[in-house]
C-alpha cells in the first residue's frame, strides 16, 4: 500500500461534507486531492501532505506533529507534512485542511496553459 486509504477516506469526508468540488489523483507515490486544478493535500504512506499559506509556514513547523516537506533535499516552503499526532482526531485533521483550503485560492497553479 503506497498510502493509508483510511487517512484519505477521512479527508474525502471532510471535503465531502464541505460540498467541496475535489478530483483525487494519484501522484508522488500517494494520493492528492486536487481543489481548482491545484495540488491542496495530499496522503503520503501515513502523512498528510498540505499546501499552506507560506506567510503562516515557520509558526505551523511549531505546531505538533508538523514537520517540513522535503522531496527534492531541501524543505518547500509552504507545504508541510503532518504525521498522526498532528491528524489524530477529526478536528485536527479538519483544522489542517482548513488552512489547506483558505490557501488555495491564493496557490500559484502549475496547470500547464496550451
């Protein structure tokens, strides 16, 4: 199992219950729930991968639970990793893919124009 289908079946939900328009696609051995054409979490093996404002990134490295994403030998700042004791209980979790959500809008998309 490249991811934990319970985590995604868990953020599906939440999008789901929000009546947020979401494509999941599968990506960087995980799964990503695409908002507006733009990569807005993710489920990584048992993380959760979320875009966030970057105004709000070194405060959220304080928090529990959330650590640096770094795919390419250096951390993407603006995108965070959240294990289980960040994402444990529900409102946890939900708090996370709220600031995932309100960042969104102002996410650059890496949408190829034709």
């Amino acid at each position: 199992m490249a991811y934990d289908t319970f985590l995604s079946d868990r953020i599906s939900h939440f999008f789901q219950n929000e009546n947020i328009f979401f494509i999941e696609k599968k990506m960087f051995g995980g799964l990503s729930f695409m908002i507006n054409d733009k990569i807005c979490v993710g489920v990584i093996k048992n993380e959760v991968m979320a875009r966030i404002d970057p105004g709000i990134y070194e405060e959220s490295l304080t928090k529990t639970g959330c650590n640096t994403m770094n795919f390419t030998g250096r951390p993407m700042k603006g995108f965070v990793f959240l294990s289980n004791e960040a994402i444990d209980l529900d409102e946890n979790l939900y708090y996370w893919l709220q600031l995932a959500l309100d960042y969104n809008p102002k996410a650059k998309s890496n949408k190829k124009k034709l």
